[in-house]
C-alpha cells in the first residue's frame, strides 16, 4: 500500500504540510505518534522540551504542531504562546495534547493560540481527522496568502503605470502651457491678457491671438468638452490651426490681394471648423469658440460667438455690459449657419472673453457665479489690469467656490484698449 501524502492544492507547489513537530517530554507517547504520521506520509521532527522546540522553529519550516500540555519547564502552553510570537511567512497550526478536559482551561488554551486540542491517549482516528481540519485552514491561508500576493503585485504594476502616466501628464501639462507664450504682450493701442488654469493637469481649454494683416489682431477662446487628455489634443489641433501668423497654416488667414496677409470673416472661419471637426477629425468631442478680430486703430471688434460665454465689456467710466448673441457650438450639427457681431471699443474700455468655468463656478452651497457674478468680480478689478487683473478674477472664482475648489477649467482673454 502507497503512504497517504498531505493533500497538495497543485502540482508543482510545495507541500501543504511541509513538516510536522511532535513535543513531548515522552519518548514512547512520540514513538507511537510518529508512527502514524510517517504511516500518513508526513515528514516528522520530534523533540522533548519547549525550548528545543522554539530552536527548531526558528530555523525549519514547520507547518503543524503536536505538543503535550504539561511538560518540565516551559510548558505546551508557554511553547504556544511564543511559537505565536514568531515571525512567519505562514500560519502554523498548533495541537495541544492533554488529560485536562475542563472548559476553562481548553479556553485558555485557545486564547494561548491553541487551535485543536486532543486528549491522551490519543486516538489515531481522532488525530488524522484533527490534522485534517489542520490541512483544510492551511490550504484556506496559503490560498489567501497567494490571493495577497497576486492583489499586491497588481497593485505594484498600477502604480508604475500610474507614475508612467503622471510623467506623461506632467510633460503635457508643460506642452499646453506652452501654447499660450506670452501672458500679456502689446499690440499698438490694445494689450492683450491670457489666463489658462485647468481643473487638472490638462484641460480642454484654450486661448490664444495671432496677427491678422496691418493693423488688425486676431483672438481666440476655445472651450472644448470634457477634461482630460482626450481634450487637450483637440485644443492642440485647434491651437495648430489658429495661432499661426502664415496663411498657409491658420485657418483664419487668407493672402490679400497685394500678396500680403488678409482676415477671413469670423463667422466663415467658424463655419469651416465645424465641418473640419464632424468630416476629418474623429472625435466624440465638440467645442465652444469665441473668434474675433480687432481693428488697432478704431477699436472695433467683429467677432463670432459659437456657444460660448458672452463677452463683458467693461467701459472706461466703469459701467459693465455684456454682449453677444449666443450660437451652436462647434462639431454639434452639420451645415450649422454662424453669424458674426461688432462691438467697438473706445480708449480706457476693456472686454473679457472668459470660458464657462468662471461663470458657472459653484460654491460649496452649489450656487454658480453667474452672469451677475462676473460682472461683480470684474467691476472689483478697476484698479487692476492685466495679468494682475485675470489672476485677480481667478481668485475671486476660488474664494466663491471655497472648499468645493473648482471643477472646471477656466480660461480668459482680457483686451484693453487704450
């Protein structure tokens, strides 16, 4: 007849018991216990204090324990309690053999770290069933142990990807920024301000202006949906077709017939992106624009409002309007039909063409700035101007939203005209 081996929960895998310790200052109670066990195909360790006992443990993988109760010195009681207080890798399952049969101590034995207790003489039926019961709680903790180990290894590869897409967001962050050049920069009687700040580390956001010909400037808001990097790149598409002063690049321009640079009309501009981005660019995004050109000298703005905010005039003696007609974003409906709009600008005037994540700020509470919002925050800038001014308005924007922070980009371009 074959030994009866440790059951094995796979091939290939180490044993479930790799060894088992008998402790008994009995050498005969150990003679016949062996014999059972080696019968069963287990590999046996003996010895007959508790002190030889913690030694073996030490230095040997020893799964299961069978230890008499009361022994000279360190009892099987004591010998538990500091087996329990070994480092392992694994559990060990601990037998405590005994004559004692009474509730109180069989209690205090299991608060010792006992897990089975077995009378003497012991009955090698009782014992195969106990070790068993033994098997069937190591299989469980090695299972778990694995399961652990599978969970913590997962965990280690996520985080490297996550480092690895910090990284990428880190140097996309940079490359965004990137777009807008220069905060402020003059252009004859007008200065133009820039604000990009993204709910994340990269936003759908972007504002930008080009030269548009003699005496002509271009600006652009652009508001594109969701966040995240999916966004982003459109705005870097968009940036690629709007920011270049070359005729050949942005989709504002056009040659004028002298063989230098003309503006195209706003709204003609505006038409042709909304086809660009339903016909050749696949995205499930769609866009808010703000497209306008302003005239150095005279100080009007012909402008095109696609779904985006509407522009804040606000007048040299301090009064605040709002203008604008509103529109269809951008990417939403083919052949949608855009139209264009003037405002004029007199000296000491100044217009803000924000993105609705200064508008529709919410504070803790959940209500938005609003319309009425801007204006105040705006109207509380008179001494500024700006980037001094924006970053002012910004941080009206997060004294309003308060411990909520802000959930949207927010993106601005304010003109003076002077």
């Amino acid at each position: 007849m074959q030994p009866q081996t440790s059951p094995d929960p796979a091939d290939g895998a180490p044993p479930l018991i790799r060894a088992v310790l008998l402790v008994d200052d009995s050498r005969l109670q150990r003679r016949i216990l062996r014999a059972s066990l080696e019968r069963w195909g287990y590999r046996v360790l003996e010895c007959g204090t508790g002190e030889e006992a913690l030694d073996i443990c030490r230095t040997q993988p020893v799964d299961l324990i069978i230890s008499d109760w009361i022994m000279p010195g360190m009892s099987g009681l004591d010998f538990c309690r500091a087996f329990r207080a070994l480092e392992r890798e694994s559990y060990g399952y601990f037998i405590l053999l005994t004559s004692k049969s009474e509730t109180g101590e069989m209690v205090n034995g299991l608060d010792n770290g006992a897990d089975e207790f077995l009378t003497k003489p012991v009955n090698a039926s009782e014992l195969r069933a106990r070790i068993a019961s033994g098997e069937r709680i190591l299989r469980m903790e090695r299972e778990l142990r694995d399961k652990n180990r599978l969970v913590s290894h997962t965990l280690s590869e996520l985080q490297s990807l996550y480092d690895a897409i910090d990284r990428d967001l880190a140097a996309a962050e940079k490359l965004q920024q990137s777009l807008v050049s220069e905060r402020s920069r003059r252009f004859g009687r007008a200065r133009v301000s820039l604000l990009m700040q993204p709910a994340g580390r990269v936003g759908g956001d972007l504002v930008g202006y080009f030269p548009a010909g003699p005496g002509r400037l271009g600006l652009f808001a652009v508001d594109v949906s969701g966040h995240g990097i999916s966004a982003a790149m459109v705005t870097a598409r968009l940036a690629g077709l709007l920011s270049s002063p070359s005729v050949d690049q942005n989709l504002a321009l056009a040659p004028a017939p002298d063989g230098g640079v003309a503006v195209r009309p706003p709204e003609a501009v505006v038409a042709d992106l909304n086809g660009l981005l339903l016909d050749e660019i696949e995205t499930e995004h769609y866009f808010t624009l703000l497209l306008a050109v302003v005239d150095l000298d005279s100080g009007t703005v012909r402008y095109c409002q696609a779904g985006h905010p509407h522009p804040v005039v606000q007048r040299a003696s301090g009064g605040i309007e709002i203008s604008g007609r509103g529109g269809l974003p951008v990417g939403l409906l083919p052949g949608a039909e855009f139209e264009g709009d003037t405002l004029h600008l007199a000296p000491g005037d100044r217009v803000l063409i924000a993105s609705d994540g200064l508008s529709e700020c919410a504070g803790p509470n959940g209500a938005q700035l609003g319309d009425a919002g801007v204006i105040r925050i705006l109207g509380a800038q008179s001494g500024r101007s700006g980037p001094e001014a924006l970053d002012a308005i910004l941080a009206g924007a997060r004294d309003h939203a308060g411990s909520a922070g802000l959930a949207d980009d927010i993106s601005a371009v304010l003109l003076e005209f002077s």
